[in-house]
C-alpha cells in the first residue's frame, strides 16, 4: 500500500517553473531580471528611430551662409543672394574748412550754419566763418596800397620835373659850348689874349657839358630805383590785400550743387559730433558734404564665393532697414576688379560692389544700412540661354 501511495505522489504534475515559461529567460535564474532588459530593449530602439528622424529632417532643411553680410536663401521658385551695405548718393560734394593764404590760423570760428537736411540750390549760403580779422586786414592793406600808388605817382612826378629841368641846363651848356667853338675859330685874327680866354671858356664849357651829361644819367638811375623800390611795394601791398580780400570771401561757403546738406561727424571738443555755429574747425577738415538725392546707390562687400554669381546689369530689390515698407528696384551697376582681405581672414577676399536705386523718396538718405536681394535665376537662365 504504501508503494501505490508512492508512485501515485510521484507521478502527480508539478506546478510549472515561471522562468521556463519566458522565453530567453536564464534556467533557474530569478524572474525579476527580466521586465527591466525589455525596457532597455525598447528605449535603444526609440533612440535609434529618434536618431533617423532627426536626420531625414536635417537633410530638408535648407542650408544658409551668414559670411560678411550675405546669405543664399532658396525660395520657392528661384534663389536669391543677400547683402547688406549702405546708401549713398552718387553726386555728392564734400565742403572743408576754407585754407587762409598767407596766414597761420589754428582754428575757425563757424557764425552761421545750415540745418542738416535742409534742400538748398547752387550759390545758396551754406556755413559762414568769422571774418573780422581778414576784412580789418582788408582795409588796412587797402590803405597802405592807396598811399603807396600816390607815393610813385609824387615821385614819377618830381622825377620828370627834374629831367625836364636838367635837360633845359644841359641844353643850355651845349650852347655855350658851340659859342665857345665859334669864339675859337676867330683866334687868327685876334690877339694872343683874346684867343687864350677863348680856348679857356671852351674848355669850360665843353667840361661843363660832359659834367651835366654823366649827371644826368646818374640823377635818371636813381631817380628810376627809388620809384621801382616804391613799385615793388605798392605790388607787395596790393598781393596782401588781395589774398586778405580772397581770404575774407573764403570764410563764405556757397553750395556748389542744388541738394541736401548732411554734416558729418567730426572731433571737437574731445569727442566726436556735428558741427554747431559758435564751434571751431580746423582749416582743411571736411564736416559737411552736400548731396543729389536724386540718384542714389548703395555700397556693398561681397565674398569671393557670392562674387562670382553676380554680373553687370543683375537686377535686385533694395530694403531700407530703418523704413522697412519701403523697397526699391536695384541694378548692379559696378564691381570691383581687385579684392582685398577679409575681416576674419586673409585667405577670404572681399569685393566693393556698386547696386543703383530705381527711384526715389524723401526719406532715402545717405548713410543709411540697406539689404539687397540679387535674383539667381535670371542669371541661370540667361547663361543657359547663351549655352
């Protein structure tokens, strides 16, 4: 009986292992190991299909330049370049402190000043410069050229009074001197004193001729160097009366063109600002410039690289950082032959490149920062076209 109970007991199914029902799972190893393996499993693969997404994206985005203000940009249709620069006028005159002739000043003092931005004609006054000390040195020298051209007239005057005056004594002692020659000729018949007074007065009269002679154009010589002396600074005065005249005419600055008037910034007093009237400026330094706004450009540098997409004639579209709703059409009208280093390296060239501007409007200024955007296409298609 107890073999029966026994084999019964043996043959009885035993209740299965929980690590022989997983798959994969170690034979007689613990059961907890297992949920964090397949957690792991599964973050690994959302990070490796994380990682293609980010890639197939990166692929569609399109790729940019930002180098030395300008980017290529694709659009729907076509592909732009991008730069940035700055307006300027293409007629413009530059006005500089006027330099005095023949005087040493330091600075100038500015009495009367146009506005910034007022329009003005040609001829029209634009700055005006103290000019007391150049029109008193007017008049002084004005004054002494008056009494120097009355001195040579006194003395052209008294010169010909006493040429005149030596001329009739010369005369005379000439005629003396033909009487004492015909006195001579009667010496035959005359006694012996009478022709020894004769032949005496000859002598005297001829010594006397020879002396007013040599007198004569000894007085005529210096009689002619003191007037040229006096010329010489009647010349003299009347130069410095004219460069003082000119000078006192210099410290009036008239616009050379009809235009806009722009000060430019300068030092003065230890800082850098616009002139104002009442400040003072050293002869030769340019603070202001008069400008046409009829026709204006702008100035831009491009890379070596966008360079070779451009061409004379490309047409682009202008926009005014500081009046964003403005935009103007452009024209590619100059390109520089030669380039020169570039801030961030010497390896990358940069070239001046001119773009002008279709249009006009009261706001466009010099010295404004603009973005131009050059359209491709027009270029691809006219080279495919040539091909």
């Amino acid at each position: 009986m107890h073999s029966s109970q026994d084999a019964v007991t043996t043959e009885s199914p035993s209740l299965p292992n929980q690590a022989e029902t997983l798959p994969g799972a170690p034979i007689g190893g613990d059961s907890r190991l297992i949920r964090p393996k397949r957690i792991l499993g599964v973050v690994v693969i959302v990070l490796v299909v994380g990682a293609l997404l980010l890639l197939g994206l990166h692929k569609k985005t399109p790729s940019t330049k930002n180098i030395l203000g300008t980017s290529i940009f694709p659009t729907d249709a076509t592909q732009s370049l991008r730069f940035k620069g700055t307006t300027e006028a293409v007629l413009t005159r530059a006005i500089l402190a006027p330099v005095l002739a023949g005087q040493q000043v330091g600075t100038l003092t500015i009495t009367k000043l146009v506005t910034s931005g007022s329009h003005v004609k040609r001829g029209d006054l634009l700055v005006e410069f103290d000019r007391q000390a150049q029109m008193r040195d007017f008049i002084d020298k004005q004054a002494d050229y008056s009494k120097l051209v009355n001195q040579v007239m006194e003395e052209r005057a008294k010169e010909n009074a006493a040429r005149a005056k030596d001329e009739t004594e010369l005369k005379q002692a000439e005629n003396n001197l033909g009487k004492a020659a015909l006195e001579m000729q009667k010496v035959e018949i005359d006694s012996r004193i009478d022709a020894e007074k004769a032949q005496e007065n000859s002598d005297e009269a001829k010594a006397t001729v020879e002396q007013l002679r040599e007198t004569f154009d000894l007085k005529r010589k210096a009689a002619e160097a003191a007037i040229r002396i006096l010329e010489i600074q009647r010349d003299r005065t009347r130069e410095t009366m004219l460069h003082a005249q000119a000078n006192a005419e210099l410290m009036q600055i008239h616009s050379p063109i009809d235009g806009i008037v722009v000060l430019t910034t300068v030092w003065k007093q230890e800082k850098m600002g616009e002139v104002q009237e009442g400040d003072q400026v050293r002869p030769g330094v340019p603070f202001m410039q008069v400008v046409d706004p009829s026709r204006m450009q702008v100035r831009v540098l491009a890379n070596q690289e966008d360079f070779l997409g451009l061409q004379i004639g490309q047409l682009s579209k202008v926009h005014l950082d500081a009046y964003p709703e403005l935009v103007f059409p452009g024209k590619l009208e100059e390109m520089a032959p030669i380039g020169r280093n570039g801030d961030f390296s010497s390896r990358l060239r940069t070239f001046a490149v001119v773009f002008s501007i279709m249009g006009s409007d009261a706001r466009l200024m010099p010295d404004l920062s603009a973005a131009l955007d050059v359209d491709l296409a027009q270029h691809m298609s006219a080279a495919g076209s040539a091909r």
